[in-house]
C-alpha cells in the first residue's frame, strides 16, 4: 500500500503536485483502516462464531450406538464436562470428537477449527510404558503437529518442554524411563506433552482415576489455565461434585444426551435420575428411533 | 595364534571373505529392524513373514524347475507381501489382533512350502532352503544383500520417528492425524526385504535369528532405544564374525553357527545384563551396610 508518491518534474505547477500528494496519502490512509478493519471485523467474526457442533451424532460398534442422535455446540473456549453412568458413551464422543470413531449417522462440525487443533488424552492404559524411551523424548512428540517426521527439535523447543514438565511438577525426570513413572506420574507426563501440543481443542478422557489429591489439584489448576487461555476443554468426568466445583458446562449422556447446559441445570437430580434409568445392555430387539 | 585363529580363514579363503561382507551387510540391515519387531511385540510376526517367505520360494522353486537366485528373490518378496497384506486385511475385518493373524498365517505357510517342495524335489533342496549356505555366495547375491541393506538403513532413518511414536502410542498417532497404519506397512516392507536377503545365506529359518536374537540380547542391557539399537547391531556382527569362524574351523554349518553364536550372547546377556537376572540378587543400595 505504501506507493510513494513520484515526483513531477514536467509539470511546473508546483501547488498541484503538493495537491496531488496530500490526496495521495489520504487515499492510502482511508485504504489502510478499511484493511485493517475488515481483518478486525474478520477476526471478531470468526473468533465468536468459532464452535464444536454435534449434529444428530450416532457412533457405533458392530452396529450397535453407543450414543445417538446426539445434537448440541461446544462453544470456543468452553470448558465443558462430560458426564453419565458407566457405557453411557461419554469415551465414544471423545473419540467421535478426535476423529479415532467415525459416526454411522449424523455429523460433527468444527466451525472455526481444523481437525489438526485438536489434542485427544485417552484413558491411561493405553500407552506402552515399557518402550524404552525417556520422559522427554515422550514429552516432545507433543511437537508432532509442528515438527512432522524429520523436523528439529531445537534446544528451545527441548527447554520448552522441560519447562512444561516443570509446571506438572515433574522437574529432574527428563531423562528418567518410562518404566519407572507411577501412574499418577505419568498422567502428568501426558498432560506436560498436552501443553506442548498447543491445541484449541483439548479433549480428556477420565483424566483423574488412580491419581491422588494433590495431583489432582495440579493438574485441574492446569486445565483452569488452558480455559483462561481460551482453549475449549472437553472432559469425561465421574465425580459429580468436581465437576459443579470446576466445569461451568456439562452434558449428561445415557446413550442419548439427556441434558446439555449450565452444569447447575444439567445436574438437577430430575436428569440424573432419567439418566440412571437408562437401559446399558444392548437389546437386539430395541424399538426403531423415530428421530 | 591369534593370526591363525582370526584372520587366516579371511585371508586364504575367498569364500569366507563373501561370506562376512554379506553377513556385516546383513547386521546392519537386519538387527536395527529387529529392535522394533522386539518392542512392538512382534518376534511372531517375523516369523510368520520368514515362512511366508519359505513358501514364496517353494512356489519360484517349483515354477523355476530348481534353486536360482531371481525368481526364489521375487517369490519370497511376493509372497512376504501378501502375507502382511493378508493379515491387514484379516485384522481390520475381523475380531482377530495381529498376533493371532500372524500365527495363523505362519502354519499355512510353513504347511503350504513343504508339502510343494517335498511333492516337487528333493530332501537337499529343502534343507538348502530351510538353512542356506553362507559359503556359496556369489555376486548377485552380495549385491542384493547389501544394497537390501542400505535401502533398509535409509528407509528407517526416514521413517524413525514416525515409527516409534506408532509403537509407543498408536492412539495419539491416530488422534494427531498421523498414518500410522502406512509407517508400519513400511517397515514390514524393510522387514521382508531383509529377510529375503538373508536366506540364501543363512536360510529362511536362520534369517529371521539374526534379526532377532541381537534385539534381545541388546534390550537386556539397555533402557533408551538408541543405545539398543547401537547395541544389537554390534551384537549382530560379534554373532556373524564369530559364528562364520566357529564354522570355519570345525567345518560346521555355517546359518546355524551364526545363530549359536548370537545365541550364546543372548544367553550370557540374560545372566549379567543390565535387565538380567544376576542385577536381582545384588545386595541393594540402601542395605549397603
């Protein structure tokens, strides 16, 4: 934009050369703004649009829904629990959600993100913690997204990861194996390569069985971080009372999603009590959805 | 002495000389590869793709009228490949995990090899193919093996860190978007093509030994991966060196020497390793005392 205005040696008129460049560079001024306006406007635009979307969502095995008709937004930077009772399918909408499942009906849109914002934290056991590798070579495939196959991972990068270490208490296990963590040890490990990660989107599957108190409070005080820094949170949860203590939003699953809101409407024990009555076998003669 | 013991059977011996280049080429293609068949829990897979390979070679022998080198080398490379193919597909449609495809796969191909080669030729064929002959290499061979060797080497340099972060925690692979499935189609590529090399060497049944045994042995006396890898390749030529001289000397066989002799470091390595068991009866450092 920045066209410099060129001098008119031919023309003698020195009062509309002046003229002329004074229109010139209120021309530029007036193009500037609205640029800078419309990318403003843009921006405002597609940050308060930006959303998680379940359309009449059904995810199945062998044919058989884990959840269905499944309809509702996670609005972007929400942070949001999910709960219900045991085989409700709150891990099959997480999996749905990281595009591990896809549905057998219905659809997810991610309005404002990409597929690759979003970082998934599955149940524990389902890492090979015998593979002999150090507690920050785990932690800096968190870089994958950034760094692919055969990207450096430079010093600054390494010392940002055992800084991320060092916020879940970690400090001096860098080069500690896997083998030796404890569970709760090593769920904080995950949650330090989540950080790196760096997503929009942070998906956590029952981040808190087998972790103790303390633990507990770190790593809530981190997902506290991640919601003031505007990432949308996602998180299957049991305990009931943690989740009115931290989660503004919640969705109550039984299959079908019962309630989705205000944790403190949500939660109402008219819902929790539908929820309860939820039938957890599959039934090969179960009634056709009119839905 | 020494000179005697070491380097005269290298020295006066043409054959034996073909022999080490291809069994150094075959360390360092294979035992890197067998590293992450040990992590991934997948010692059966490789030997179902060795005896996949068996009876490739049992279909070329047949169709060839007798052992020669190209159409056994591209039998067994169809033959691994169909097999990994195959148990892809059996896997992803079906109940069945990998391990179980594997087996299944590795009984149907052993059976099928035999009962062709038995029906078609002789007792002398089979053993050449179930055990090979190191002393008898000729060019193509050496070529072959060390050029299935570098590709091997750079095929993993590139596909390393992908291949690890699959093994370690396919899910996250998955959830990150990564083609996990592809990574691992790769190396059990490298796996095949390495172990086609080597059986004319050290014969299907032998390949898949020094593969193995070097990736074992080295886990026991190492917890980071690289230093394993390291390790099992070194493994891997003492294994060869050593094994090429024992068949030497006492006119052994030469694929069984080299596996013996990987064997025996397996077995002193599960005594004294770092992860072995002599480290459990060692007093403890806090009972010093």
């Amino acid at each position: 934009m920045y066209v410099k205005a060129r001098p008119r040696s031919k023309c003698g008129v020195c009062d509309l050369k002046g003229k002329y460049n004074v229109l010139l560079e209120r021309y530029q001024k007036a193009c500037r703004r609205f640029i800078g306006g419309c990318v403003f406007m843009g921006a405002m635009f597609l940050g308060g649009q930006m959303k998680l979307e379940l359309h009449d969502l059904t995810v199945s095995y062998n044919r058989h829904p884990a959840i269905h008709h499944v309809s509702g937004v996670f609005a972007g930077g929400s942070l949001t629990a999910i709960a219900g009772p045991n085989g409700a399918g709150k891990s099959t909408l997480l999996k749905a959600i990281a595009g591990i499942m896809k549905p057998s009906t219905g659809k997810i849109v991610l309005d404002g993100f990409k597929p690759a914002d979003i970082a998934y934290l599955p149940q524990a056991a389902e890492i090979a913690r015998d593979f002999p590798l150090t507690v920050l070579q785990l932690a800096v495939t968190g870089y994958w997204a950034q760094k692919g196959a055969s990207g450096k991972i430079s010093q600054e990068l390494q010392d940002k990861a055992k800084y991320a270490l060092a916020s879940v208490g970690l400090t001096e296990f860098e080069n500690r194996s896997l083998a030796s963590l404890s569970a709760g040890q090593f769920q904080r490990l995950l949650f330090a390569r989540l950080i790196l990660q760096d997503a929009k989107i942070i998906l956590l599957d029952e981040p808190f069985t087998a972790i103790d108190g303390e633990t507990m409070s770190k790593l809530l005080e981190i997902i506290h971080n991640w919601h003031g820094e505007g990432r949308t949170v996602i998180c299957v949860l049991h305990d009931l009372r943690q989740i009115r203590d931290h989660f503004p939003e919640c969705v109550l699953l039984a299959r079908k999603c019962v309630a989705w809101g205000e944790t403190k409407t949500v939660l109402q024990n008219e819902n929790l009590f539908s929820a309860k009555l939820f039938h957890e076998a599959w039934r090969e003669d179960a009634e056709v959805c009119e839905a | 002495m020494i000179y005697h013991l070491l380097i005269q059977p290298f020295a006066e011996n043409e054959a034996m000389r073909r022999a080490l280049a291809v069994s150094i080429a075959m360390s360092l293609g294979s035992a890197p590869l067998g590293v992450f068949l040990v992590l991934r829990r997948m010692s059966l897979a490789g030997d179902t793709l060795s005896h996949g390979i068996f009876s490739g070679i049992a279909i070329a022998f047949v169709i060839a009228g007798g052992i020669s080198f190209w159409p056994m080398t591209v039998g067994g490379i169809i033959a691994g490949f169909g097999i990994t193919v195959f148990n892809t597909l059996v896997k992803r449609n079906t109940i069945l995990k990998e391990d179980s495809t594997f087996a299944g796969a590795y009984m149907l191909s052993l059976a099928t090899g035999v009962l062709i080669i038995t029906a078609h030729g002789g007792d002398e064929e089979l053993v050449h193919i179930l055990f090979g002959d190191a002393f008898r290499i000729d060019n193509r061979l050496l070529f072959f093996a060390t050029a299935m060797a570098s590709l091997s080497l750079l095929g993993l340099a590139i596909i390393y860190r992908p291949l690890v972060l699959e093994c370690i925690d396919p899910i996250f692979m998955r959830a990150i978007g990564g083609r996990g499935g592809v990574y691992h189609q790769l190396f059990l590529i490298l796996v095949v093509l390495n172990l086609v090399s080597s059986f004319q060497a050290l014969g299907t049944l032998m390949a898949l030994g020094l593969m193995i045994m070097p990736a074992i042995s080295a886990r026991l006396w190492s917890n980071n991966i690289d230093s394993t890898i390291f390790l099992s390749v070194f493994m891997a030529l003492i294994s060869s060196l050593s094994g090429l001289l024992l068949s030497y000397h006492y006119s052994l066989p030469s694929g069984p020497s080299v596996v013996m002799a990987a064997g025996i470091i397996y077995l002193l390595s599960i005594i004294f390793g770092k992860n072995g068991v002599l480290i459990k009866y060692l007093p403890h450092h806090h009972f010093a005392e």
